[in-house]
C-alpha cells in the first residue's frame, strides 16, 4: 500500500472495484431514509390535493376532517401561519427564473394536484381518513396541458436560467445550405413527459427540539438547499434548524429542489409545536417536477458522402405558468457534430402544470435522441454505416464555444471498443434482413454526451490520535456510490486502510457542498476531500518533524510518503514514523483541516468539458404483438478516470435501464380536459422491471483529463443519454419503421 | 377518494392479535385499517420494510409470511393473526449462520454484486429473493427476472440483482 501526494502516485484503491461501504447497512434494513426517523409524540401530515388544474378555491370545509378523534389541525390558505412571501424567499439553490411555488399561500390553483390542505394527526391512519373529509370547492377555468396545441405560444425565455447555456448564435447559413443539399432528411421527434418516480416518495420529517431548534430529515439531494429554504422561508437564524439526510431512495433530479411536503411539515410543526411528518403518496409523487415534453425539429443536409453541410435543430418545451424552466436539449447537436451551417433554436411554452425539473442528464436525455435518430436516418439515405457517418462529421472541438478544444474525448475508441464487443461488423444494413423465430432482430447505434462539471464545495477531515479519519461534506450520495469513492479518496491520500476512514454525508454541520447533480459530486467532493487530507497530512508530518529524534528530521514535506498508517521517507523507507505514534505524541486530540475545491478556471478558459459514450443495442421485435424486447445493449462510456468500476458499472447498468424505460414505456399521460396526469401509479405508469432488462454490457474507456486533480469527468448521466436513440435505431433495422416519437409502445409498430 | 358510508365497524378501534416478527412474539393491539407495512414501520420501528407505492405495485414493501413473499402494504395486520414474519430486519437470522451476527447469503451476495444502489428497494428485493428461492420455481436466469419483476429497482440493479439470487441459488455465495 503505497500512496505518495504527488501526483504520479500510485492509487491503491482509487481505481479497484469495492463495494459500497453502506451496503451492510442497505441490506439489512438499519440505513433510514427521510420519512424513517423517529421523533416522541410524532405527528402526521396528509396532503389534500387540488381536483382542478386551474381555477380559484372557492370554499374549504374542513369541519368533518377535524371532528375525527386524533386529529390535530388542518391547515389551508385560510388559517396557515405567516411565512415569507417574496419570490427570493422562495427561491432555492437551484430555482429557475420565475416565481417559486408556495403551498397554501393563497386561493389560486396553477396545477392539478397543487397541495390545497394539510390534515395532521397523531397517527397515520387517522390524517389519511380525515383528508378525504376536506371538502374543497373550485370555481375551475379550462387548463391549458397540450403542448401542441399551444405551440404557437411559444416565447423566448426573458431569462436564462442560471448554468445553462441557451442555443449559441446560429453559423452560416443552415436554410439555404440545406435547400441546396444533396441528401436531405428532416422530421419531428417528442419524448413523452416522464417523472422520476424514485422508489422512495418525498418526505420530510420535522423534530422539534427541546431548546426549540429543528432538527429536519428531508428527502433532498443535497441538504444545504432545504437549509437555506427553510431559513429564508420561515425565517429562522442558520443554527436553529438542522438538515439531515444519510441516505436517499432515488432522486433522478426529483430531489434537488425543497418539495412542498418540507414546507408543509416545517409549517406544521411550528403551529402544532410538534414534530410532524409528511410523506407524499405515489400518486402524488406526480404533483411537481418532471421531464417535460419537447417538440423537436431536426434538419440535415449533407454531400453524397455524409459531410453535413446544414443542420438545424428546434425545440420548443413546457414549463410552467410560474417558472421559466430550461434545460439544454439543442446544443448537443452542434458540439457533436462538425457542420458549417448549424442553426439552433430553443423556446418554452406555458403549460398549467407544475415546473419541469431536471431529471437524469436532462435535455441531454431529449435533444440526444432527436439528433441521433436523425443522423441514423442520415445514415440510411446516404448509405453509409451510422458509425462511419458519425466518424465523418466527428467535432474535434466545440463550435458552441468559439471552437474551443476538449479537454478530453475519446469517442472514437468508444465506437472501437464497443463495436468490437457488440459485434457490429457482421451486422447487414438492411432492414428487416434478420429474423429469429418470430421476432425480427435489429441492431442500432447511437452517441451519448453529458458536460462534465465542477462545483464549489468544500469539505472536512479529522484524524484522531486512535488512527481514524473522518472525512465529509454535505452533499448527498443518491445510490451513486458517493461515500465509497470518497473513503477511498481519503484513504488512499493518508495512506490508511479504507476502514480507517469513516464518510460522512447529508448534514448541515458537515462544510457545505452543492447538491448531487449533474455528475459533478465526485469531481467536486472528490477533490475537496483530498485537499483536506493533504492539509491534514501536512499537518501530522510538520508534527511528526518536530518529535523527538523525529526519523524525519530535516526532511522536506514533498519527500513524505504515506503508506500503511505511517509516513516514509521517499527512497528511505527505513525512515518512518506512524501517524498514531505522532498524534500521540504530540499530545493532540486530533488534526483536522477544512478545505474548498473549485472549479480549475485557467483550464475551463482553454477547454470545453464533457463525457461521451457509443451505445450499442440489440432489438427483437414480434411484429404480431407489436412488442419491443431490447435483448443485448453495450456501452462504451469515456468519462475520464474511473474511481470505482463496481459502482461505477452500475451507475451506467441504471442509465442504460432507464434509457430502455425512456424509449418503450415512460409515459406520463395527460388528459387535456381536466389538466392531469391520469396514469399517476406505477401500475399503469410502466417503469422497467427485471424481465424487461436483459444483458447490458458495459465499457469504461481510458481517457485521460485534467480538469480536476482526479481526472473524473461524472457518471451519473452519461449512462442514459442516446440509449433511447440506439433503440429506435435498433427498432427501425429491425422492422423498417421509423418511429421518432416515444416511447415505442406497440400501436406504433402494428 | 371520499367514503360515502361509515365503517361498519369504527376504523380505529384496536383488536389484539399476535404476530412472531423476527423470530420474536409479540401482542399487539392493532386497529382493523391499520396494514402490516404501517403496522413495522410506524409503530414498531422496523423501518426497513419499505413503503413504494402503498398500493402493491412496486414490491418495496416485501416482506416473508409463514416464509411466503407477501406485499405487506396490502396486507392489513388483523388478518395474519398467529403468523410469522420476518423483515429484512430478520433475514441474517435465516442464514446458514444464524446466530453468528453474520449475514443471510442473499445479503452477502446483495453487497458483492452491487445489487443495489439507494438501496430503497433492497429489503423488498432481498425477502422477495428469499420467497422465490422458497417457492423453488425459478431456476434459469429468464425465470428468476419473471419472477421478480414484481420489485422495481428505479436505480436499474435488475442484472445484478439476478446474478447475486444465481450466485446464492448454485450455493455460490461467500
């Protein structure tokens, strides 16, 4: 076990498959969630629901509900306590522009399923039966849900929302060159609305303390952003409430904003002064954020060789009467793809639902398969191999960013490697050419890409003269595998075994770190936890000098070498002193350091940031039944350095599983009538289960990048992007049908 | 949503039952609409039982009945009166170790194949796993994915789901 602080030095469990150090906990039912921690005299809350998309509430009659033996109160837009009111109050970490939600704020219904009442109770049971005894009465006005049939309400939004990028300035001239082009191909491609539906519903749980602080359990990416909402919501000094949450059941991006049932506890609690819980239902689980629709238009021309000479890609997404949510969903287009004439195009359309949210590598998920269908088709009508197609037009840079390079990309050798694996070269373009039994097989590409980034974050390490080190931040680990990787960060630094070290995540005591998200959390928190431990490193060795008859006299800290507990001297391993012998003698109680990890700014000036990936996926389709099964999927996946290949695997295992959900099955349903989600059940609402998922392959390629002193780019997206696309590729080889809007349930195939 | 009609009986009036969960017995005092899920979790804090859906749908909530695999959240408590269940909570006790603190093999091969990652589905995936290696149906790979799809695994862990329930079927776990 060697671990030197340069950087040459070698890993000895960054980079090797561990499991997940919360997996004893997982498996055995001790790891809690937010809507698990215990509280005396705990109460519940039960949400009441708006009937209507939008409209007025006209009268609420709440008599019955609270003559029910147990129940404590029912609050509405009636009776509920004073909170702030500004938007900036409102406005989380993450918020787009806008004008936040708030629950029970006034008589004014903009979504269906708005929370218009909460009954607490002193026992579950008891606030379920009695919410359904809230009468509410609505004077309803007809909601505008249909996306298409308000297309041409479409607007620019009047501000970009902070971190994403809207549509660069177009280049040369796309109509023009495409009129002139020699092979054409144009279409309109959707991705049906999608909600997140991790396993865990939101729920908050509010302790009141006997001192009067709060102690909160939130179901929240990241619980600096429930802080600061409830701070400035309710207006509480910082150290009166605390944020907890070890461990979330699934965000997706549903858990990066404060949910309304954190604000409906937290309202509770301070007007019955009792701790209060609230845990939404499933169906309510549909009542915010989703993965809103986006109508796309894609045209490409191109020579008789496949060099693209004009793409255009337009989209126009839903969002809320509130918020101007954005996503990046047309971007991509111009930086996978090198093209003199690009024009690109994004607007939002005002929908009567709740904001849209992010939702597993969001716009990526939508624009990418737009675009990488297209080239498919492109493909086909030039009669090139959809790899050699790609390869052709391959972006040697970003043309959305002045033709900055990349840091890094090694797509190339994604298509390489994954090709090989798959088997691609004996695959027969035509379609229809292969058939098994009474299933036609088909064999489809597609490129995935997701930015790679980094956030300000910061974090902790404390070695105590036992031998321990405690390292963290609070930020969340999602199921991403976030406190294994940084155990093994923080132990590979000092050069201590990994159960040594102890992680901790997911509380407001913890320095502050941003939400999970993104697939910035290793970069970010990887690094600030290894500054931290260099600092506190450096500490222990300017002790360890200063011993008496220290071995390391009058050696320079860049000699140090930490291994085994101890600290050596580089080339004179005799030399060495243990870490716990230091501590001891120096007579400390521990050694600990606060670090900040940012962002690299010379390097983002020079380079654009991303991770790419080549899927590969096999279909077999019954043309009698109309049914898809994806029976073979590889993923040749280039995100820099991987820190952890077991769970590193199954991050890309999950994207490519929700990527198959993506393109044969999500489908939030909206009846435009009444304004709602009517499928709002994970019955009728389909999610992959065990036997729709078959093999899936995955490929880490080396890539090397120096972005961060860890060389990670993030996984947590990079998975899911293009899986739909390598799909309905697959779908069209199969079978000659080119279906561009998803997901491809059987009526589109009979 | 709304009842129109009283219950016949009131809701919430207690009537006593007996249940061995985790090998323990116990006398509750539980009222008629009161589900098992609710019944571990709320009251006697064995959160590890999951709750999903509420409405049978997604398996979080799986829990083994006389060694079935049941879905408690459709279960209500009244009517497993004089049952054994075990929770996740009590898995490692059927182990071939029981009594050695050490894990239940399902367990063990859960962590070694990364079966999981928010883990929330977990305990349901893992009482389910154990119901089907009960019921001795399944034993190629496409009869264990039929026969647990009913636990969804939204962080996508199906494939390592099957190769860990494989790895204990062939006797193959650590």
């Amino acid at each position: 076990m060697t671990q030197t602080f340069s950087s040459t030095g070698r890993d000895t469990f960054v980079g090797t498959p561990r499991s997940r150090i919360d997996g004893p906990a997982k498996v055995t039912g001790l790891a809690k969630y937010a809507g698990e921690f215990a509280a005396p005299d705990l109460a519940y809350g039960y949400v009441v629901s708006s009937a209507i998309a939008k409209g007025r509430i006209t009268a609420i009659d709440s008599a019955e509900a609270e003559a029910v033996p147990g129940v404590l109160k029912v609050l509405t837009h009636e009776n509920r306590p004073r909170t702030a009111w500004r938007d900036k109050n409102f406005q989380d970490q993450v918020a787009p522009p806008g004008s936040p939600f708030r629950a029970l704020y006034d008589d004014l219904i903009v979504f269906s399923g708005q929370p218009v009442a909460l009954v607490v109770a002193a026992d579950f049971e008891t606030a379920r039966y009695a919410a359904s005894l809230v009468r509410v009465s609505y004077e309803a006005q007809e909601p505008g849900t249909d996306l298409r049939a308000l297309r041409g309400t479409a607007y620019d939004p009047p501000y970009n929302r902070e971190g994403i990028k809207p549509p660069p300035e177009p280049w040369g001239d796309a109509d023009t060159a495409f009129g002139s082009a020699a092979i054409r191909v144009q279409g309109e491609y959707s991705l049906a609305d999608e909600h997140h539906n991790p396993m865990e519903p939101h729920a908050s749980t509010v302790v009141v303390e006997e001192d009067g602080t709060y102690t909160v359990y939130d179901k929240i990416q990241g619980v600096s952003n429930s802080h600061q909402y409830l701070t400035n919501v309710f207006g509480l000094k910082p150290d009166q409430v605390r944020v907890l949450n070890p461990y979330l059941g699934g965000g997706f991006g549903s858990g990066l904003r404060p949910q309304y049932q954190l604000f409906l506890a937290m309202l509770a609690a301070q007007e019955l002064k009792r701790s209060v819980r609230v845990t939404l239902s499933r169906d309510q689980m549909w009542s915010f954020t989703y993965r809103s629709e986006a109508l796309q238009t894609i045209a490409l021309g191109a020579e008789p060789d496949g060099t693209l000479t004009a793409l255009r890609h337009d989209a126009v997404q839903g969002t809320s009467q509130y918020e101007d949510y954005q996503e990046v969903v047309v971007n991509w287009s111009g930086v996978l793809y090198r093209c003199d004439n690009v024009a690109l195009g994004y607007r939002l359309v005002k929908l009567d639902t709740p904001t849209p949210g992010d939702m597993r590598a969001p716009g990526a998920v939508t624009g990418v398969f737009a675009i990488e269908t297209a080239m498919d088709e492109l493909a086909y009508a030039a009669k090139l191999d959809p790899i050699a197609l790609r390869l052709k037009n391959y972006a040697e840079s970003d043309a959305t960013a002045e033709g900055k390079p990349f840091g890094s990309k090694e797509l190339r050798r994604c298509f390489e490697l994954g090709s090989e694996r798959f088997g691609w070269a004996k695959r027969n373009p035509e379609p229809r050419s292969t058939r098994e039994g009474r299933e036609l097989v088909g064999w489809g590409v597609a490129t995935g890409i997701w930015e790679s980034m980094m956030m300000q974050s910061s974090a902790i390490a404390t070695l105590t003269p036992d031998g321990r080190l405690t390292v963290g931040n609070s930020t969340g680990d999602i199921g991403t595998g976030t406190y294994t990787i940084l155990t093994q960060i923080a132990a590979d630094t000092l050069g201590l075994p990994m159960d040594a070290v102890t992680a901790k995540l997911g509380d407001t005591r913890l320095p502050e770190a941003p939400v999970a998200g993104g697939s910035w959390t290793a970069a970010s928190s990887g690094t600030a936890v290894m500054k931290a431990c260099r600092n506190v490193g450096a500490q222990v060795f300017k002790l360890a000098r200063a011993m008496e008859n220290s071995p390391l006299a009058n050696v320079d800290f860049d000699r140090a070498v930490f291994a085994d507990g101890r600290i050596a001297v580089a080339g004179d391993p005799g030399r060495s002193v243990s870490l716990v012998e230091v501590l001891q003698a120096a007579g400390v109680d521990k050694v600990e350091a606060v670090e900040q990890a940012g962002p690299d700014q010379d390097f983002n000036k020079k380079y654009e940031a991303y991770t790419h990936s080549a899927i590969f996926a096999e279909v077999k389709v019954d043309e009698e039944l109309g049914q898809v099964r994806v029976t073979r999927v590889v993923s040749a996946i280039a995100a820099g350095k991987v820190l952890n290949p077991k769970t590193a695997r199954s991050q890309i295992l999950g994207g490519v599983v929700m990527g198959i959900g993506s393109a044969l099955e999500e489908e939030s349903m909206l009846d435009h009538r009444i304004g709602r989600f009517m499928n709002h059940n994970l019955g009728e609402y389909h999610v992959p289960v065990n036997a729709d998922i078959y093999d899936i392959d995955v490929i880490f390629v080396d890539e090397e990048d120096k972005a961060n002193p860890l060389g990670v780019k993030g996984l947590g997206e990079i998975g899911i992007v293009g899986v739909a696309a390598a799909i309905t590729n697959a779908v069209f080889h199969a079978t000659g049908k080119r279906v561009r809007h998803l997901p491809i349930t059987p009526d589109k195939l009979l | 949503m709304r009842l129109e009609t009283q219950p016949p009986v009131a809701a919430d009036t207690p009537i006593g039952i007996t249940l061995t969960i985790n090998g323990q017995r116990r006398e509750l005092q539980v009222a008629p609409w009161t589900t098992l899920l609710d019944l571990l979790r709320e009251r006697l804090d064995l959160t590890g039982t999951k709750k999903g859906c509420d409405h049978g749908q997604c398996g979080a909530c799986t829990v083994l009945v006389n060694g079935t695999r049941v879905n408690s959240c459709l279960t209500l408590a009244v009517m497993k009166d004089g049952a054994e269940i075990t929770t996740v909570e009590g898995l490692a006790s059927l182990g071939d170790r029981a009594g050695s603190n050490a894990l239940h093999p399902i367990q063990e091969a859960f962590i070694e194949h990364d079966a999981f990652q928010c883990g929330y589905c977990t305990p349901g995936q893992l009482c389910s796993s154990v119901g089907l290696m009960n019921e001795g149906h399944a034993h190629t790979r496409d009869e264990i994915r039929e026969a647990m799809s009913g636990n969804i695994c939204r962080c996508g862990a199906y494939t390592n789901i099957v190769d860990a329930i494989e790895d204990v079927m062939q006797g193959g776990a650590r």
